[in-house]
C-alpha cells in the first residue's frame, strides 16, 4: 500500500516517519518548499521521544509530485488553511479506493474532503501526538498519543479498520473512537483553550494550571463550546472536560502549543479560525452566542496582525 | 488654601507641580516609600510636554504626614487599590469643609470616598492628561488635558467652582462637565479598550488602530460598556464612542496607558477590576451580561499572576 503524507510539517514527519520504520511504503509531501527540499537531499532528522533518527524517506513539494505517483492512504496534516490547496494537488494521485485519514485540529474539515473522495472513504479523527519543527528537515515527535479514529458513516467501518491496523504497527497507539463527534469538541475544547491561550499569553501548557485566573479563562472558553457542541449532538459536561483540560495540560506541562510555534516562534499565521473561530460561527448559524471564543479568534488575529505573521 | 495630592505618582506629581508653579500651598503625599524619599530630598524633576522643571514641593509617605497638617484641599490620585488605605491616612488631616477632588480612573470611588466627606464636598471627574514615572522623584506630564468635573449632587456647586478656577489659573484646562456621569462612562469605555488591551497585546494605542481586529475588539468591549452603562442612566451610542475612541488613539499614538506601564514596565498589579471588572460586575448586578469584560479582566489578571506582579 503506498501511504502518503499530505502535509509533512512536524507531526506528519512524525506519522511519516514512524509508518517508514514499520516497513510501509511512505512518500512525504509538503507545500513549504525549504522542507520539502531539505527532507529530498538530506533525509528526515527526527527525534522521538529523545531517540535520534535520521530517515531516508522520499519526499516532493505538493506542486511537483510525480504525476505517475498513485496513493491508496492519504494522511492529511496541513494546517487548517492549506487543506483545499493539499487536496487540489493530491487529487490526480488518488484512486477509487483510497482512504483519506484526518486527524488535524479544528472543526468540519470533512465537510471539504467529502469534495474529493466518498464519505465512506474518510476516516477522521483526533490526535494528542505533539510535534515540533527546529528547522527545515528536523523535526521532533513526543508522546504516546492516543489516535483517535471513526468514520462519519457506517459504510466507513471497513476503512477504520485497515488504518487502526496500520497505525497498531507503527505504534502510534490507535483507539477506535465510541463517538467520533465527541472526540472531535473534546478536541476542540483542548486546542480553543490551550493554544489560543498560551498564544496570547505566550506561555506554556503548566503556566496556565499556574493561574487562577488562566483557569478561570480555560473554563469560560470551555463552556461556550460544550454548549455550541450540543449543534453536532454532542453533549459534553462542562465541569468534566474543565478538568480533564487541566489535567491534561499538567501532563504536558512544558510543551508550547503548535499555535504557539505558528505564531511566537515562527511568525506564521495560526489555525484560529478553524478553532475558536469556527465555534463562534457555528454557533451563530444556530443562534447560540458565544462571544468569548469569537473574541478569542480577533485577540489572536490583532496578533497575528500586529506581527505581520505570514 | 492647603492643597494635598494623595497620591503622588505620575499624573498626581504632575498635577501638585502646575498647582505649584501657580504659587499654590501645595504638600505632596504617596504611600510608596522611594517617591516620598527621593521628592522630601532632591525636590520633584518633572518634564512638562517638553520643558524641564525641578521643584522643591514639600512631600510626605502617607504613613508620615506631620500630624499639624490641615488640607482644605485634596486631590486623590492613587491607584484605585490603594484609595482606601489613602483615605485613611488622610482622614486626620481633614476639616468639615474639606473638599476632595477624584479624577481618578475607574468606576464607584464616590461610594467609597462618601465615608470620608460630605457628597456635596467630592468633585468628580475625568482627565485625559496623561503622565508617567521615569524613576523615584522623576516624572513627566504630557498633553492638555482636558479636566471635566462635576458634582454629585447640587449643593456640590460651588465646589466645582472653587476647583474650577483653581485649575483654571493652574492652566490644567478644567471643562464644567454637562454629564459628570456621562463623563465618567466614556471615559471608561477609553481605558476599559485602550488600558486592557495594550496590556493584553503588550502594544502602544496607535497599534491598536492599525489593525482591523484590534478594531473590532476596541468595538466589543465598547458594546457591552455601553449597555451596562444604561443602569447609571446613562445612554451613550456605541457607534459614536468607537469612533471618539479611535480618534483619540490616532491622536496619542505613541502613548503607553498607564495600564501598560503598570503591568509591562512596572511589573506591579493593575486597576483591571476597577475598569473592566468594575463593569462585568455592576453589569451582573443588573442582570446585563458582560462576559467579555469579565474575560478581559481575567486575563489581565492572569498575566499579573504569569508576571508574580506585585
């Protein structure tokens, strides 16, 4: 099977390279030129969990894949705004049967792969993998996961499981998810309040549990999107995620979050949009106000605008 | 007529050094240590828009005012935390026809400062003179003002008048408001934009001009002020005071708030509570949600605690 990595930044050099070492047949794809070159000359540097791995998988910038190249895996790690432009270039390299796997931050993403491949043929998903890019070519992957996976339909099951098994290999830790939806805003409550969070404040996972008041701001965020979720049936308790979150955050206390590495370190522009954004436009074309995160979604932008991030 | 500035800092400084210049009996007074030293022994340098002055204006640490002293005239302008601890050193040293004048940022300092003096004896009002403190003993004035004031209640009048003119000769640029509570909102709606979110985005006032998302969060704090403005009867257009904040952002562009300076420069705590938490709270009080002034008062209160400001 021929897997590919649609987006190769830090944690899909992380599933890539994982996948390599298990013996599949990965190629690496990635829209930013530098690390697409960079991996092509001089292989992939990777340091998992502290162990130092240096990985000769092949690699193309999005614009220059092979056109005889056919995928029957497609893993997709863009950021959230480069997703259309990903799949407009992995297009000609899909088939009939190829499963596209998406376990990227944000909200309704399938809404725009179903543009592509069959609903059937998404698996979808969430991920506490954490990943770093030093520069081009050198990357960090930390963690034990979980994956979270599920398909959107039943028909979809079949799929779910080829990946579960792909993934069980590559020792990324794969859990079938009981409900997909509430992975997803389980997963939305981490990324609306950590990395808008520590982008704001510039700080770490732990100096949030630090606060009194950051934790008072992580459960106000929280709330909102317990109640925006219920949109997408989903029916989270408030309290209940409010701890989980802080009990995650203590877990993995050092680590800067990816919006954190977008924004602070690299002066790029963030995901907020798909994130805090999203629940605050969901939730108005249901009528259900939620003004902290749209506020949320403009503090970061006024961010992004005061540091001319590109 | 004996005039006391409780409250010494950067804008009280600069207050006591015009009333000074205009051969007023004027006695400094501040409750932090390393100001009333530096000012007992080598005088006040203060930079008024430009032009140097070195003034030998006797001053006092509130816990050290010789017990003799009588004012006739008091001018507070503490940090709101701080008022009331100034109130009561200053209690002694007040007769019954004491006037206190409080130009002070923030909401509701009369309920407090009425267990001191008679309401028809408190002058309120609002300044845009704006000021700051290079180093103990060092300070600057910059800009022209204006000083609205007003009374709280008719018999108050001829207060108003005796401060008017009084500020008049001082050529502090003294307005009779029309709508002291008016006054008092708008300008609440200035530093509740431009204090919070300066510190927030750790920025000058022109920056927050420059960006559309800055802007639209100037707006929404704005909004909720506006409406919980109501329960004092006052009835501002939100529109018209975005737009009266903006231009003033663009005319004092390189201003850092005092806010800013408190937090980013000083690292010491701020008056959030008293702007925006002031508003979320009397809001709640009244049934008038306010949850972004609330969050915005929260963070600030997370990154004093980020900062372990004092």
């Amino acid at each position: 099977m021929k897997i590919a990595i649609a987006g190769s930044g830090a944690l899909g050099s992380g599933f890539g390279a994982m996948l390599y070492r298990q013996g599949n047949d990965v190629t690496l794809i990635d829209g930013w030129e530098p690390q697409a070159t960079a991996v092509k000359h001089e292989g992939l540097h990777i340091d998992i969990n502290g162990e130092d791995y240096h990985l000769n998988i092949p690699m193309y910038q999005d614009t220059k894949i092979p056109s005889d190249l056919q995928f029957d895996i497609v893993f997709l790690f863009t950021k959230a705004m480069q997703l259309e432009s990903m799949l407009t270039h992995i297009q000609p390299h899909i088939h009939d049967t190829t499963i596209m796997v998406c376990t990227m931050n944000g909200l309704k993403h399938e809404e725009r792969i179903v543009n592509y491949v069959d609903k059937s043929r998404i698996v979808r998903g969430v991920t506490t993998w954490t990943a770093g890019l030093e520069s081009p070519g050198h990357t960090h992957l930390m963690g034990s996961g979980p994956v979270e996976i599920g398909s959107l339909v039943p028909e979809g099951q079949n799929n779910v499981e080829v990946i579960y098994n792909l993934l069980e290999q590559a020792k990324l830790n794969p859990h079938k998810s009981e409900d997909l939806q509430q992975s997803i805003w389980k997963k939305i409550c981490v990324n609306g309040t950590a990395n808008a969070l520590c982008t704001i404040l510039e700080c770490r996972l732990s100096t949030l549990n630090e606060s009194e008041y950051a934790r008072k701001l992580v459960y106000d965020i929280t709330k909102e999107i317990v109640e925006v979720a219920t949109v997408d049936g989903v029916h989270l308790n408030a309290d209940e995620v409010y701890h989980y979150l802080i009990d995650l955050n203590d877990k993995v206390g050092p680590h800067f979050p990816s919006m954190y590495q977008d924004l602070i370190n690299n002066n790029r522009r963030t995901e907020i949009d798909y994130i805090n954004g999203a629940v605050a436009r969901l939730g108005s074309e249901h009528h259900i106000d939620a003004p902290i995160n749209q506020f949320v979604a403009n503090m970061v932008h006024a961010k992004e605008e005061q540091r001319q991030a590109k």
